[in-house]
C-alpha cells in the first residue's frame, strides 16, 4: 500500500503512468486514486465470468464514469426509425441493460460519510490479481475528526459458480473509537433511482457522438415484479418492458466483528422497487475490525417469471453460504490455475508487455468462461460499449485463443451462432437469398445494425463464423458438434453465397461477388471485395468436403442430413465449382491485390498530414467524404494474407502488406494485431512490434480513447494471436498446423501451449530453436517450415532454427506509394480532405 504525500501529476493521455500502475507480471496495481480517471479504471478492473460484470466502480458508489453490472444477453429492445425507410432495414433494436447494482457498500464513520474524491487519503493501493481472480483495495482514511481508519475490501465474481458474486467490506479503526454505519445497497441503476447522480470531474463537457456507445433508452425498462425480505436476505425482481427478460438479484449478508459473527450491532432494512437496503449501525472500539461479507446472485431468463429466477437466486446464496468465503475463493484460484496452466503466454524478457499479456488473457476469461451458448459481446460485460453486441470480432480474434488452449469456451461461443441459424435464414430471406445470413450485430440472433452499408452488408461475417467452426472441429476433431448443428451452418452459409455469387464467361470462367462490405468500414457496398472472395471461397469448399466427409465416413448422418436440409449432389458440386473459380482480383502494374474492383482507382487520404485532431476518421468526416478515398480503417487485404495465408506467394504478401499499411489509419482496435503477424511474417520486425504494443495496450493506455466503455475484447484476444501467429509464426490452414518463427533479435523467447486433438503441447521457441513437448495426451501432429513432425509423449522434440525469416531493412512510408501509376497510366496521388470541403494537397503533390 503506497502512502500518497509524494502523489505524482498524471502522465499524457495514450501513456501507462508507471508511477501509478507499476510492472507487476500477475497483477494490475493502482497506487493513487485519481478521479479524473474513474471510467478508463472502471473498465481496467471490472471483475467478471462471461455471464456477469462489475465493472471497478467505488464500492461506496457516488462517484463514476459509468455505474454499471451487465450480465450477458440480458437486453431490451427497441423501435428502429430509420430517417428513410427500405425494405429490409434492420426493424429492431437490442442493447444490452445495466443491471441493479450490488457492489454499493457505502460507510459512514461517525456520520462522515467516505467519499473518496474528497477524503483524505493516507494510503491507497487497489489490485486485480490474475491468479487469484479477486479485486482488492485497501486504504487509510483520516476522516474530518482527525481519527485514522483501515478500509479493506474485495470484490470477486466466480468462475465456478455462474450466478454469484461476493464482497467483502472491513472497517478497522486505527486510533479511536468511532460510531460506525455500513450501508448495503441493491440499486436499480437503470430507472435512475440513485439520490447521487454526480458525474465523474472530469466528465464536464456534453456528450459528443460516438457510434460506439450503447443507445440510450427512454422511459421505464425494468417493470418491478417482486421485492422479498427474509432476515440478512434481499431480494428484487424485473421484467424488461418491451423484450419481456426477467431478472432477478439478491443479496445477503454476514458480518462479525473482530472475528466474532455473535458480535453487537443493530441492523435495519429498507425495501422498494428499485431498491433494497441493509443498514449495520456499530458503535466501534479502537482496534475493532468490523467485516461485513455480502453474498449477490444474478439469474436472468427470457420467459421465465422473475419469481421463479428469485427462487433460483435463494438457492446460489444458500449454496454460496454453505461452502463460505474462504472455499469460494480456493475454487476461484483453483479454476485459474487450470486456466492459466494452458493458456498462459511468457514473454521472456518483457516485463510490460508480460503484465499486458496476462491481464488482456485475463479479459478474455472474464468475457468468455461463463458465457455458457451466449456470444462474447465485444466488450464482454465490462461495459456498454457497443450496446453489448455480438460481432464477428469473436469468431476472427477471439475464438482461436479459445480453440487452441480452452476449447470448451469455443464450443460453447459457437453453440450460440448455431442456436441462432434460424434466425439467420429468415435474414436471409428478407435479402431476397437462400440459405442463411448471420447479422453483423445482434444480441438475439436478429440483425440490429441500422447502417446497413458498414453493418447488413458485411456479408463476410457468414465465412468468418464457418471459419471459426471449421477451425475449430480440425483442432479438436469433435464430430458430435459438427453433427448436431455445425454442418447445418455450413450448408446454409455455402447455399448464400453461391445465390449471391453469379458466373462471368470471357477467357475463363470465373465466380463474382458483388455489393458487399469487407472488414474495412471506410470502404462499402463494394465489388468483388478480396477478403470476402477468399474466405467465402473457402466456406465453400468446408461445406463441400464436410458433406463429402458424411457420405464417406457417417453415412447413417449423411442420410439425415440431407434429408433434413434438401442438399443435392448438383449443389455440392457447385459449390466445389465456385470456389475453384472465385475471381480473386490481381493488378498487375501496381502489383497487389487490389481490396475490391474499384480500389486503386480513387485517390489516396494522405495519412502522415491528417491532424490528429480528425482522427478518428469516422468522427470527423461524412462517410462519403471518406468513401472517395484509399483509406482503411481496419485490415482488409492483410487480414486475408493471414486467414488465408496458404493461397497467396511470400512476394505478393509483402507486396500487398506494404502497399497497405501506410493507408491504415490506427482507427480500429482491430487492425494493430492483423498488421504486426503480417509485418512479422514479411520481415518488418519493428513494425511488428510497434503493433505488437499498441495491441497490449489498447486498453492499458487508452489509446482509442473510450476503454471506458469496456474492454475491447478482440484485442484481448489479438495479444495472443500476435505472440502466437505472429512472433511464433503458427499456422492452421485445413489442420495442418505449421510453425515458421520470426522472433524479433532483442526477445529472448516465448513459451506457450496448445490443445491439438486432445493433446496438450507445450511450445518453447528460442532464437535457434523451438521446441515441442506433450503435457497431455499422446502424440500431436505438425510442421516446423513444412518439416513434418510426430511429437510423443514423454519425448520432447527440439528442431534448430536458422534465422527467424527474412528482414526488411527498409522503412514503410507514403513515398511508398505516391507516385506510382496505376494500370491504365494515371498517377497515384495523396491528398487529405478539409473541413471546409476543399482539399489539402499532401506537400508532395503542393510541390
């Protein structure tokens, strides 16, 4: 616990003031309290399970960035209107509620209430331990009667049981004796019916549009159903008012005082709709250590009456009190050391970028484990970020962490977009397609992206998520998932896209794929866009061998399923046609792929002369300001050059990852992990370590200015894809995995594992070596550069390493391509667009 006399003023925003949050390899530790901060160290130290959040708000909850507990797919919905109506317009709304807040535990110390913006604080010190699972803070308060008092507190959502929460809350008075009230709260947030409604300090200034914020909703959204008192036990209930989820919370309470729970103290409840209190009133002794322990369960349910989630409730507490504390949270350790004894990541030699790794892996347990057939929304439930949406983020970024080290989080992720083909056949329908369209951005399966041409259209998310499926059952071999729901995914993604797709017959035959949108959001409704021909080319080609698959090895499945989904022999064939002759667009003369047929005909944005004040791009200019332009806000073509690595030459990768990498802004947080395996793999290694860094630290820094509403998932989950994909150069195209190394020449290694058909391999790659050894199971199957390997267990296998890939020794720059003529002769030129409207010539073109 640091004493704060000596408190440091607070370092430029993007920067981790290591003053403030020391290296710590197996904890985020803050040493001051800084109020100005409150909604970036919300998200920092939320707690959760992948079913319930609590983002790291003050216990004694007044002051905040954003108050909020999420519990995942817990939504209400609401009416799009949309300025111009369409047929096939996204209809509905869903967004992701706040729900009652169970961390409030506010103290009074002789009728001074504990504000901490305002008290004066002797030391301060709040932890988020990795191996513990628990987040701890403990301070010295000298109150306005001078008298000096110890508050500890821990705050812990479990991973082993899915519905609970537990607080505890120690009061220790240092030097005198003191009055003491503790005030146990459960606030309906949602409706507003906290009497203490301030803002964080720094938050001042209206709130300036961001599509990345959740919708606000108006009017009442929890209908009160129940309120039930019994003894130290609390207990509200809700139904949403338009998507008709119930709800329910309760808490319940043990306190003792100097260890004795038989300990005097007087108690008083207050119990409404929107809220339920438990009020402890001690007339505290110098020395005295009052502990009060406060036990919170969340069930939440789509039909179910909120009585019946009470009753759910009474049984986790009852449960939760049976066990105590102290074995809950051996369970919690107990859970994270499996957790951290597979999917654990060491960077040797980086201490920061070791803390950064293990808290972003830390994220992705708390978005995933507990999510049990729900999606990982892209904030997890660390905030409201994104109205608590599912995007296909999840299925490119997250499910390979899951796959390879927990695959059972996996299964249960993709359970949800199988539970949800129906809904992705209506959507299909409403586009006037066959098959299956998954939606873009949902919470219950329907599509709620209200900007179709950067949401409906981004029809790539069907390949993304066979993709993940099918990268998933060649990892793990699990046949029952792919019959019981995967191979309808399939089939149902393979039939969109060959309805979508038509044939062009001029020297060769070739497949096309118009009016879609790519990964890149600043380029839309586009033809013939290269990440959505390959990776629908490959969905193509899944559904064909999986159906081929059937027929040969479970023919008894084979019959049913295609009875069950009408496939025809003809269609399969088609399917393997269009795949063979997708059109996979190639410019001769600039010497890359271009990112979709009209690509390389617009003018360059001139990125190195854009302010910074304009950035991001979408919060600056009008989408069709930014349409006219190569410009790029997340990777497009180099996401392609990794997923579908094995179709494409080491020389055009790095052509094409030259070409675009100076047009990719820092505008998504997706982009810097696709950018630094790509750089890597090519050989511009300090490239690949600058991204490598700005992706751990995403959140760590703020560098996108708004992880205070929420963590961002995705980069979680690209920290590992970079060590792993990128540094260590793993591969997995069809199964077949293969490593090709490129650590950078100051790292002195990286260990990691991976779960392949059940076994557990443990990687260790050096400057002159990699090595393979079985942890679990007994042999695994790979490459080291297209060196077939056969690892046993109990004989490990060392291979030598003669470099670690080619290096670029050239810098990345605008020079790179200003000044190169496309096809037909005309010149490339870079300019940035104006406020006012007028262009800015870049000082290349001016001169």
């Amino acid at each position: 616990m640091t004493n704060l006399a000596d408190a440091e003023p607070q370092p430029a925003r993007g920067v981790l003031d290591r003053t403030c949050y020391p290296v710590d390899p197996w904890a985020l530790v803050e040493t001051r309290f800084n109020a100005a901060t409150l909604g970036h160290t919300e998200t920092l130290f939320a707690v959760g399970n992948g079913y319930l959040g609590m983002r790291g708000n003050i216990e004694e909850g007044r002051e905040a960035g954003e108050h909020g507990t999420y519990i995942n797919g817990f939504h209400e919905t609401w009416p799009i209107h949309h300025a111009e109506e369409a047929f096939g317009f996204a209809k509905v709304g869903q967004t992701i509620l706040n729900a009652p807040d169970a961390k409030v535990i506010r103290l009074y110390v002789d009728d001074e209430p504990l504000i901490l913006s305002t008290a004066e604080l002797l030391a301060y010190e709040r932890r988020l331990d990795f191996r513990e699972g628990v987040l701890t803070r403990d301070l010295i308060w000298r109150t306005p009667g001078g008298k000096r008092v110890r508050i500890r507190s821990s705050r812990m959502v479990s991973f082993s049981e899915r519905h609970l929460s537990v607080i505890d809350y120690e009061v220790e008075l240092l030097d005198a004796d003191a009055s003491i009230v503790i005030s146990s709260q459960l606030l309906n947030r949602q409706d507003g019916v906290d009497e203490y409604r301030d803002k964080a300090p720094a938050d001042t200034t209206p709130e300036a549009f961001d599509p990345r914020n959740a919708e606000e909703l108006r009017g009442r959204v929890l209908e009160p159903m129940l309120q039930r008192e019994s003894g130290e036990r609390l207990s509200l209930g809700y139904r949403t008012a338009r998507s008709k989820m119930s709800l329910a919370c309760a808490i319940d309470h043990r306190i003792d005082i100097n260890g004795d729970a038989d300990g005097e103290y007087r108690a008083s409840t207050e119990l409404q709709p929107d809220l339920a209190k438990r009020v402890f009133r001690i007339n505290g002794k110098h020395g005295d250590r009052i502990r009060l322990t406060k036990y919170v369960a969340y069930h939440t349910a789509g039909v179910a009456p909120a009585r019946e989630l009470a009753d759910r409730c009474e049984r986790t507490l009852t449960r939760a009190l049976e066990f105590g504390v102290d074995a809950l949270r051996e369970q919690q350790r107990e859970w994270l050391a499996e957790y951290w004894n597979k999917s654990d990541v060491t960077l040797h030699g980086h201490p920061d970028l070791q803390q950064a790794m293990r808290w972003d892996l830390f994220q992705v347990a708390q978005a995933a484990a507990r999510a049990d057939g729900l999606g990982v929304a892209a904030k997890g439930v660390s905030g409201s970020g994104y109205g608590g949406h599912y995007f296909w983020d999840t299925e490119i970024f997250v499910l390979p962490f899951l796959t390879y080290t927990q695959p059972t989080m996996a299964r249960n992720a993709l359970r949800y977009r199988v539970r949800m083909l129906d809904h992705a056949r209506d959507r299909a329908v409403e586009l006037n397609e066959r098959g299956a369209l998954f939606p873009w951005r949902t919470i219950n399966g329907q599509e709620s992206s209200a900007y179709y041409a950067a949401g409906t259209a981004q029809y790539h998310i069907d390949a993304d998520i066979a993709h993940a499926l099918s990268q998933y059952l060649a990892a793990t071999g699990d046949v029952e998932f792919l019959l019981g729901g995967a191979v309808d995914v399939f089939v149902e993604t393979a039939r969109m896209w060959y309805d979508l797709g038509f044939w062009r017959s001029n020297a060769t035959e070739t497949f096309h794929i118009h009016g879609v949108t790519g990964p890149d959001e600043y380029t839309t409704v586009v033809n013939d866009n290269l990440f959505t021909n390959v990776m629908a080319q490959e969905n193509l080609r899944v559904a064909a061998e999986t159906i081929e698959l059937l027929r040969d090895s479970h023919p008894r499945d084979y019959a049913r399923t295609i009875d069950r989904l009408g496939v025809t022999l003809d269609e399969v064939d088609n399917w393997r046609r269009a795949a063979r002759r997708m059109y996979i667009p190639h410019d001769e003369q600039v010497g890359v792929h271009p990112q979709d047929a009209s690509f390389l005909d617009k003018e360059m944005w001139d990125l190195e002369n854009t302010p910074k004040s304009q950035r991001p791009l979408l919060l600056h200019f009008h989408p069709l300001v930014i349409y006219r332009f190569q410009v790029i806000k997340q990777a497009d073509v180099v996401l392609a050059l990794f997923l579908r690595g094995d179709r494409f030459t080491a020389e055009e990768k790095l052509n094409d990852f030259e070409y675009y990498d100076v047009l990719t802004t820092a505008d998504s947080s997706l982009s810097a992990a696709v950018q630094s395996i790509i750089a890597a793999e090519v050989g511009h290694l300090e490239l690949a370590k600058k991204y490598f860094r700005d992706t751990a630290f995403v959140d760590l820094a703020n560098l996108h200015d708004n992880t205070d509403v929420g963590v961002h998932v995705a980069a979680s989950g690209g920290l590992w894809l970079g060590a792993v994909c990128g540094f260590a150069g793993m591969r997995d195209h069809g199964g077949d995995v293969n490593f090709d190394p490129r650590l950078p020449d100051d790292w002195e290694g990286i260990d990691f594992k991976l779960r392949l058909h059940g076994a557990l391999v443990r990687v260790e790659l050096r400057p002159e070596s990699i090595r393979f050894e079985i942890e679990e199971g007994t042999e695994a199957r790979l490459s080291v550069r297209h060196e077939e390997l056969i690892v046993l267990a109990g004989d490990p296998v060392t291979v030598p390493l003669q470099g670690q890939g080619p290096r670029v020794d050239r810098e990345l720059g605008m020079h790179t391509i200003a000044g190169w003529h496309r096809s037909d002769g005309t010149l490339l030129t870079a300019s940035v667009p104006a406020p006012s409207g007028k262009y800015l010539p870049s000082p290349t073109e001016a001169g």
